[in-house]
C-alpha cells in the first residue's frame, strides 16, 4: 500500500480524533442489494486495516424489520476477530440487547429520536416511551458492562416537525448520559444542518454536556458534512461517525444523500493537525471494495483527488524515487 | 420561478456576504467545448437573474493563448447592458487593460501567482516581472477609473513549489494595495488548503490587510471548499469567489475539480445567517443552462437536494398549498 508523505503541513499538532465508520450499519441498512455476510466481513476487515479505530458494525434490529441486518451474530463473531478493533452493534430496545450480548458484543449503541413523530414513524412510540425504552436498554447494557452510545437522531431538524429545539436535544441527552450513556452522539440524521446550526446547538449542549462524552453524526445531504464536523471540531468535538465512500441515505429517495464520507473527514482532519490513526490509501481500497458490493461507484467529494495521489504515489514507489511533489 | 421558502432558520441575521461567479471566466477558460457568444451571454444573464451581484465575465488575455476568451468585447458588451450589475474582466497586462477599457469594461482583475515557478510557467516571467507587470496594470486600470480586484493566485501551495510561505502572500498583497487593488483576492488556486490552512494563512494577513478588501477564491479538488468558505467567514471575510455547478478545472486532468460550486457555497451563507441576494431556484436554473451548453450535467455537491425542494416547492405551488415542510 503506498503512503501519502504529504497532505499538507498541518498549522500545528492537535490531539488526536475517533472517527466511527458506519457503512455496515448505517450505510448498508438501506440498500437494495443486500451484500452477503461473506462481502461485508471483508468490508469490515479491510476499515481494520485501514486503521478505523471504531467500526458500527451491524444492528440488533428485528431482522423482518432490517433483513439486511439478520447477520447481526455473525458480523459480531467477525469483529471480535479483528481486536482491539472498537466494534459496536446498534441495540433498539432489551430484545436487541440481549441478542448483542448472546453474540458477544462489547459495544452497543442506541437510537433516540428527539420528536414525537419521528419516533411514532419510525418505531411506532410515542417519545415518552421510546425515552423510556432507550434508557432501560441503557441501563441494562451498563449493567452487563458494556460500553454505550446514546444516539439522539433528527437532533437538528426532523422530516416531519421542521427544526428540533436545542433545550430538547439536551434534556434528552441528559436523559441517556444518567441512564448509563458514556457517550451522546448528536445526529443530523437527515442531513439539514449547516455549520451555523452546529454551532448554536452545540453551544446550547455543551455548558451541560461535557465535550469529551460528545460526538456528530453528520450527513452530507446539502453538501455541508465536512464544513459542519470542522464547526464541532472548533468546539472542541473530537468523535465523529462518518461513512466510507459517503454510504447511506435511502435509495428510494432520489438524490439522497449518505452520511459524511469516511475519507472526506480523515482528509479535513488530517490536515487539520489532528490523528485519525487511518490510512487514506487503505481507506481507499475499503471504498473500492464496497463500490464492488453494491455494484456501483462510491467515493466522497475528495476521491477523485485522493486516487490521484495514491496512483502517483504507487508510481513514484515503483521508480524508486523517494521526491512526492504533494498534489 | 418557485422560492424556497425555508432552508433552515439562521441563529442570527449576520450582514451581507458578496458572492462574484467566475464560471464564465475560470470556469470555461479550460473546457474543451468552445461555448459560444450567445451561450455565455444567455448564462451571464441567467446568472444576473438569480441576483448574483458580481460575476467575472470573460477575460482580455491573448486569443491565440485562451480561444475560448476571444469574444471578452463582445460578453463585456451583453454584461453592461444588465447594470447594475457588477461585471470584471481579467486584464493579464497593460495590453489586455487596453482592449478591456475600449470594451467599456468598468472592473478589472489582475492576477499575479505567488511563486517563481508558477509565473515562469503560466505567463514565461520571473515572480518579480510578474509582480511589476501587475502592479502597473492595476496602476494605469485605477488612473482610468476603473475598480479593480488583485489575486494572488497559489497562495496556499504551488503545484511545482509546494506550500507557499504566508510572508511571500502578505508581502504580494500588500504590493498590490500599494498599486491600487480595491480587493485582494487570496486564490487556493488548485484547492490544495484544508480549513487550518485557511486560517493560518488568513491569521497572518489579517492584522495587515483590511479584511473588507479581502476575498477568497476557492477550489473544490479535495472536496473542502465549504469548510474552507466557513472558515474564512468565521474570521470575517465577506467576499468570495465561486463557479455556478461548480464548473472550472482542467477536464485533461482526471479528477480534477472546480471552483467551490456557487450553489453549494450560497446555501452555506444563507443558512448561517448571511444574505446573498441570490436566489437559489433562479441559480439552479443557470447551472442547468450551464451544463446543457458543455453537454455535460453540472452541479455542486448541493445539488440533488436544491432540485428536490425546487420539484417540491413548485409541486405545492401549483396545488395552491402554502405549506412547505422544508426538506
């Protein structure tokens, strides 16, 4: 695999970031074609490889719900492989949980959504009770000690009730951090938001909810996902999920779009001054491989770019020439 | 035309930001298809509609180098006859001042790159002929009365030279103020700067530069345009370059991308709080006449929401609804 000696030099050296890949749940949940057990532990392995520190690897969800998640156990059995890989499962409720913990997971995350709609669209309960469901499956996952992640989803704006307002986002996170959550990751699940938006919500959460415990999850609908995790990042954020080759968003909605692509946001932060731990030329392979899964090209905005470099990288390796002029 | 009556509501009103579109100028100077007179008008006056305030219109460089700019008279002409528009041309020199004056052409550019190389293989002069051809060019351009914009192009890295020294762009900037340049424009020429990048350089100019006389024109290559622009904006520049469909870059080079599309850096400013004047419907409607003249469809990484909302906002008028859920 050729290295990228240079990116450009970094201002100065910031502390390091965990970017979260959520292509195999996230990503893969809403495609038509449903990538086999066989394709997406390969996919897996190779984000490892990359050095992805912290993979969501599948969801404990009804599998007549989500079928492309009814290799949840397997997919689990795959990532405990890969330690000391991060690898966690989506956990919707104590059912879900306890098939997580049946399969040996160490990480579960669960899904809030911050308005009544959403919840009654997507789950069929009302935000009391989804609430309530969350932090029990909280609870419970701390109680069997497992490592949480409380996700608010439509934190910004929801498809059905317009903006979110900021004092419910922090009321309910505060509801998932005293229910045993050790992080809250605030998600822009439609992809609505621009920096000004994280900068105001973030600005409502974090008095109360302290920056270290935080993460984003952003979309990059409106092309914005990169220049909204560089606002959290100025805030002091420093967990993001993102998805390799920008996976995710439903297909049967034309034009929408995917979650921030994985090597968008390495690049940014990269060249940010912050370590990321993940090779981009090994991250490009992972995106290549999941293009050949789904049969289609993936890539986020800065991959015609980054295949560039990786290709003249590899030819300057193959001359024996040490010179990388950097673009 | 349908408005779009909601992208997101803006923590604040922030004040004005000007946007200049320079896809007639940078954008089709290097595409292989010769679009025509009566092409570039019809998109000039497309992009006037929208309220774009300033675009670049053409450029006084030599036909016999730039083919595609032989009609600058001729677009200068169909750009005076939409005032108030603001309309500039590039003059390379005292020459090209010349035939930009006989135009009628009321704002000139000159643009002087930022390193030795560069100049040597753009225009065949030192970086020291390049900076005394320009700096006479925006003197005798002001001595006539016209306004007059100075970029500095490379000015965060030089494909031959690598990243370029902060202390060479203030000195150049500060050299093209002296000789009159109502704005400098700070070019990331080949998109090569990360958000830090931006203000490490801006960091070093500011205290020197007046920021109100600074734009930034930005690139699109490894997919941080936005952030860029955001990054800018948070330090308080309020002007800045972009291409309608994000049109620009070499098509020889594969991979290569343009200049931020105007599109996606319109949506970033109006949803944090900043008016543009443009209106974004009326914007994709130029972009779409942009990419039926290349034959090629065009369209910044905003764009398949922005026609979404558009089918939609058009769909609701036409039911005579005027409700508008906004995404």
């Amino acid at each position: 695999m050729p290295t990228l000696p240079h990116l450009f030099p970094s201002p100065e050296t910031r502390g390091r970031v965990v970017v979260t890949d959520v292509a195999l749940r996230d990503g893969l949940q809403n495609q038509p074609q449903h990538v086999g057990t066989a394709g997406k532990a390969a996919l897996l392995r190779a984000l490892a490889a990359a050095g992805v520190p912290s993979i969501e690897a599948t969801s404990f969800v009804s599998p007549k719900a989500v079928p492309q998640m009814a290799d949840a156990t397997a997919m689990i059995a795959e990532a405990l492989a890969l330690a000391p890989l991060r690898a966690s499962a989506l956990a919707p409720n104590l059912k879900g949980l306890e098939r997580a913990v049946a399969a040996g997971t160490k990480e579960v995350a669960v899904v809030l959504s911050c308005t009544e709609t959403m919840n009654r669209k997507n789950i069929n309960m009302s935000l009391g009770e989804a609430t309530r469901v969350g932090c029990e499956t909280l609870r419970a996952a701390r109680a069997q000690g497992l490592a949480t992640r409380g996700y608010l989803a439509v934190a910004f704006e929801c498809p059905f009730e317009g903006p979110t307002p900021p004092e419910r986002v922090l009321a309910l996170g505060l509801a998932l951090l005293d229910a045993g959550a050790d992080e809250i990751v605030i998600a822009d699940t439609i992809g609505a938001a621009g920096p000004a938006q994280v900068q105001q919500l973030l600005g409502r959460l974090l008095p109360q909810l302290p920056v270290d415990r935080l993460g984003l999850h952003l979309h990059d609908t409106r092309g914005m996902g990169v220049a909204n995790a560089y606002a959290g990042l100025e805030l002091g954020v420093r967990r993001f999920d993102a998805s390799a080759g920008g996976l995710g968003g439903c297909p049967f909605a034309p034009g929408a779009s995917g979650n921030v692509a994985t090597e968008d946001l390495v690049l940014m932060l990269e060249q940010s001054g912050f370590a990321t731990g993940i090779s981009l030329p090994a991250l490009a392979s992972a995106v290549d491989l999941a293009g050949e899964l789904l049969g289609r090209p993936l890539g986020g905005h800065s991959m015609p770019w980054l295949r560039r470099q990786i290709a003249r990288a590899a030819a300057e390796s193959r001359a024996g020439r040490e010179e990388f002029p950097g673009r």
